[in-house]
C-alpha cells in the first residue's frame, strides 16, 4: 500500500511529551516552559510528514510521559506501534530516538543556563 506523504495533519500520529521540570535541575520548573517551547522547534521536523509533535511540562505525574493520539484520539502502544509500522518505523526504536534527542536538548539548555 502506497502512502502519499506528508499526510494531512488529521492523520498524522500525535506524539505528546511531557517533560518533568526536575529534569532542569533545582530551578527546572522556573525554566520548563520555556525549554518545552524550545524543544517543540527543535524537533518538529522529525517525521514530520507522519507525525505532529506536542512538548509541554509534565505537572501532573499522574498523566503519562508519552501519549499518542490521531485525530485526538488515544491510542495505546500496540496501535501507535502498529501506526508507525506503516512507515518501517519500530516504536521502541522512536521513542529510544527521541528520548536521545530530548536529553541532548534538555544538556545543552543546562549548558545556557550556567
């Protein structure tokens, strides 16, 4: 099956992210916003043509780090996994890939601030 890329945004996979402020440090919760910001345009353009990223502070631990969604719908791990399949992607290999870049963002936003 042939996909025309880059998909209409309803139909793009939604990868929201929350980063927890004590990952900044002692201060990280007078800084996430802006990091999240910051992030957010650093990494907007991965996949872009099948995925729309969301970074945004994660100030309610009870909500998950990482969710999925398509046309604001949840999807669990086994449909985002099955989702990204259709582009020769591995789930654990995104998120283990994504996860790298956040830290190499979250190391060089700690470097600015000292």
């Amino acid at each position: 099956m042939k996909i025309d890329l880059p998909l209409p945004q309803e139909k793009k996979l939604t990868v929201l992210f929350r980063v927890e402020p004590g990952c900044l440090g002692p201060s990280g919760k007078d800084h996430i916003e802006e990091f999240c910001k910051l992030a957010l345009t650093e990494i907007a353009t991965i996949d872009a043509d099948y995925v729309h990223w969301e970074v945004v502070p994660r100030y309610d631990k009870s909500k998950a780090e990482i969710q999925y969604k398509i046309n604001n719908k949840n999807l669990n791990h086994e449909q985002a996994a099955k989702y990204l399949a259709k582009f020769s992607k591995h789930l654990d290999d995104f998120e283990e890939n994504f996860h790298g870049k956040l830290v190499q963002l979250i190391e060089g936003y700690m470097n600015e601030l000292t």
